[in-house]
C-alpha cells in the first residue's frame, strides 16, 4: 500500500489541478504520463533504497580483503579508488559510489597486475628548478584507455607549496577525444609513487 501512496497523490493533484482549471486549454496528458513514470521510477528507486539498507555500510568500492593503492573524490561527488588484495592475489580499478560501481577493471580479477601500466617523470630542485612530480597510471578497454593521474609542480618561489591535481583522462581509442573527470587533491589517500 505505502508503494502506491505517491501514485495516488499524483493522479489526484492531476485530478485537482484539471478541475481548479476548467476554463483553461485541456492539459497534455502526455506529461501526466511522464510524471506516472517518473513517481513509479522514485517508487522503485525507494524500494531498492529499502533493500539496500541491511548493507549499508558495505563500501562496494572497497572489500574487507583490499587495501587502497590510491584514491580520490571527484568533483562531482564519484570516488576512484586503485586497490590491492591484501594477499597480493589482484589489482582492480573501481569508480563510483560507495553503493554502486559504475565501472571496475578488469572484470575478471585474475592476471590484472600486467593490464596496467604506470609512468612517472620526476624533476626536483624546486621552484628555482621548476621541479615536477607527474604519475600515470593507466589501463585500455574495448573502446576507451584510461589514465589516473596525479600531478605536482613547484610554485614560483620557495615560499609557494605548488600546485598539485589529480582526475581520471578517458580517451576514446578510435577519435583520440579525451574527457577529463577532475578530481580533489585534498581528498587523496595513499600515493601511485609507490609504482615505482
């Protein structure tokens, strides 16, 4: 019963709505349609929510047996973690929400260590060297090559931290357009330098 309540309160504000409007045009029933569907999209949304909460505080992007490598939030709220089988039995990549994996790599978490690939250039000396630290980690589906990334360069005086930033490149192998999902520094746990 509690799932058609929304259900019912939309048909009888349509039924209202129609009924304080007599003398307007008759209303496009198409978009009634669409709200029906979007109530019963919430209605189901909320169900999985409610089966959902005897694990909620199961992290999907990261198991019991993993340890993170690194990670970050992005700046639309997805996290990316790069993790580690605490017995070294499997790498994996996992981007989404802590309840929902958009995506992991590979699917198959056996042989994954030789379908990454890390890079590094390091240049120290600071500022008066305009040092840099740039790490990449990165791994190729089907259709898209991914890079993790992790940037650092020196500021312009030694008083001056740098600047560092951090994001996933998605390149799509068959036009070479790249999309950058950005990610928070501040938000960084564990470090690819370890690669090395």
């Amino acid at each position: 019963m509690k799932k058609l309540i929304p259900f019912i309160a939309l048909l009888f504000s349509a039924f209202l709505y129609n009924c304080n409007n007599e003398g307007d045009e008759p209303q496009n029933t198409d978009s009634i349609e669409a709200q029906i569907k979007d109530s019963t999209i919430s209605i189901i949304d909320d169900k999985t929510s409610l089966e959902n909460t005897d694990n909620q505080n199961v992290d999907k992007l990261l198991r019991q047996d993993e340890e993170i490598i690194f990670s970050f939030k992005t700046k639309k709220g997805k996290t990316m973690n790069v993790v580690l089988h605490k017995e070294n039995k499997y790498m994996a990549y996992r981007f989404g929400t802590e309840n929902s994996v958009e995506l992991q790599f590979p699917d198959e978490l056996e042989n994954t260590f030789e379908q990454f690939t890390y890079r590094y250039y390091f240049r120290g000396g600071g500022a008066m060297n305009m040092g840099l630290d740039l790490n990449y980690l990165s791994f190729k589906g089907d259709t898209h090559k991914f890079v993790v990334f992790d940037e650092w360069s020196a500021g312009e005086n030694e008083n001056d931290e740098g600047s560092s930033s951090v994001g996933i490149k998605i390149i799509d192998l068959s036009s070479q357009k790249e999309i950058v999902i950005e990610g928070i520094s501040s938000t960084v746990k564990g470090t690819l330098i370890d690669f090395r």
